[in-house]
C-alpha cells in the first residue's frame, strides 16, 4: 500500500507508541489525524508532524466513546477528502492480582483497551472500504500470545484485540472488501510512558521486563504492516522468541513468564501506593514518546 499521500488516524498520539507512529507516518508523506483524551499534547505531536514535512490535524477524543471517534473518522474525511488508515494504538493497564486490583479498574482497561478498538473499527470501516486500498492496524501486544501474572485484565484484552483483526478479515472477506487489511502489530516491552502511569495495586513500583526496545521500532513495524498487509507482526526481537515459544510449549512458556515477571517487573525496594494512574483522567503532564526506561 503507498503511504504517501494517505490519510491516517491515530488513536492514542499524545505519546509513547501512537506518537511514534504519527511521526513514522508524516516523515513518509502522510496527512495525519491524531487523536487522544489530551488535546494540549495533540498540538505538539500536529507541530512535530508539520515539522516532518506533513499536514497534521488534531481531534480531542475518549476512545471509550464511539460517537466521538465517528467524529475523528468524519473529521478526518471532511479534512483532507479521505480516510486510507487507521491505527488503533490508545491503551491503558493495571497491575496487581486479579482478586485485588478494583473490578471498575479492570472494566475500564477493557473498555479502552477492547471497546476502544471496536469503536474505531467501526468508525473507520465504512471508510476505508470507500477507497481503493485501506489499512487498520490494532496494536496489541506479546502478552496477547504469552500471558503474564498481575496484569490480568491488559493480557485478557490483548488477545480480544488479536481476535478482532481476524474477525474483522473474515468478515471483509466475505463481504468482498479484501482491498481492506487488517492487521495485529505485536510489541515487546516498549519504552513509553504506559508503565509509569499505569494502574498499580502491587504496592511495588514497576519497570518493563527486559530488553525494552524503542518506540520508534514498533512505528516502524506498524508502517510496514500497512505496506506490505500481512495478519500479524511482532516487534521486538525477544517478542518473536516468546511468542514462538507460547504456540509451541504453552505450559512451560507461562511458567516461564511468571519467574520472569516475578522477578524483574516489581522493583522489592520501591513501594508505593495504590494508584489508579491514568486510568479515569489523563495523565497531568504533557505526552512523550519515550518512558526514560532504557536510559
């Protein structure tokens, strides 16, 4: 598909991965939408994207709210005459033991997280089957192949979201839209904000599982899922290895990443309290690519 001279969507832009990929997509000659619940942080990321060379728009929206990213895709066509793709990529996470961590807390990750990709899908398919070629690209995650403990309602909708992309190819099939491509992009642990303003019931403060790779790299993965369509891609080098791993030897795998998670994800000599992060309200300062965890 030829990136240059579409029209994207991006849903969670005002940092970590989605902001990555809105730059990935104007350095490659693409006019940008970009959308998040900051709208302060979407002005900044429509400068960076103009500074790369492209036309940006930014359209304050909740993923949670379907009305408001039928808004976004409406926006975007009435803006630039067209919508070529979407990249769903807004998430949130909790962490802490499934009987802990506060039932409203863990239907809110779901509803960003899993409903949140729904509603873009359905904003943006009536669209995308309009041209001649369309993409939507749903961000997933490793831990929607290999599960991981105390992160049980993340892991639960990153595989909803693989489920969905292959849902949504059967069914565009079917419906003769084959010119319309899904795709799952699969991270590793990535160096972005989401784990700083996560959700936290642990009482121990949490850092990314090693190697923890740049969000550049999965913009990257997302711009070649969109080129060159294929039903799932993984990013990250030790993404590949588990994953294979988890569809070959499914048993040992999860207690593998038990040890792993036990081990590395909660630091012993950091506590804190329990917090509800970004989950209900943004976070207070302004959006970022990376979460400083490599440095």
């Amino acid at each position: 598909m030829q990136i240059n001279g579409s029209v994207a969507v991006v849903t969670g832009a005002s940092g970590g991965i989605g902001r990555a990929t809105a730059h990935a997509l104007a350095e490659r000659g693409c006019q940008v939408v970009v959308t998040s619940r900051r709208a302060e942080s979407l002005d900044d990321v429509v400068r960076e994207c103009e500074e790369r060379g492209a036309e940006a728009l930014a359209v304050p929206a909740d993923v949670t709210d379907a009305d408001a990213l039928d808004s976004v895709a409406r926006a975007a066509d009435e803006h630039f005459g067209a919508l070529d793709i979407w990249v769903n990529n807004a998430a949130v996470t909790a962490f802490g033991p499934i009987e802990e961590v506060p039932l409203d807390v863990q239907r809110r990750v779901l509803e960003v997280n899993v409903f949140g990709y729904l509603h873009g899908a359905r904003a943006a398919l009536p669209y995308l089957r309009e041209r001649p070629q369309g993409a939507l690209v749903n961000v997933s995650s490793v831990v929607g192949v290999a599960t991981q403990p105390y992160a049980g309602a993340y892991v639960m909708s990153k595989f909803a979201d693989r489920a969905l992309s292959g849902v949504l190819r059967q069914e565009l099939r079917l419906r003769d839209a084959k010119h319309v491509k899904v795709c799952s992009v699969l991270p590793a642990a990535i160096d972005t904000p989401l784990f700083a303003q996560a959700a936290n019931f642990t009482r121990h403060r949490v850092t990314p599982l090693k190697p923890v790779y740049r969000p550049q790299r999965v913009a990257r993965s997302i711009v070649r899922a969109i080129q060159v369509p294929r039903g799932e891609l993984v990013s990250g080098t030790a993404g590949h290895s588990l994953a294979l791993l988890a569809r070959l030897l499914r048993m040992p795998t999860e207690r593998l990443m038990a040890l792993m998670v036990r081990r590395q994800h909660f630091s012993d000599d950091q506590a804190t309290e329990p917090s509800r992060g970004n989950l209900f309200e943004p976070a207070p300062e302004s959006g970022s690519v990376d979460g400083g965890w490599r440095s």
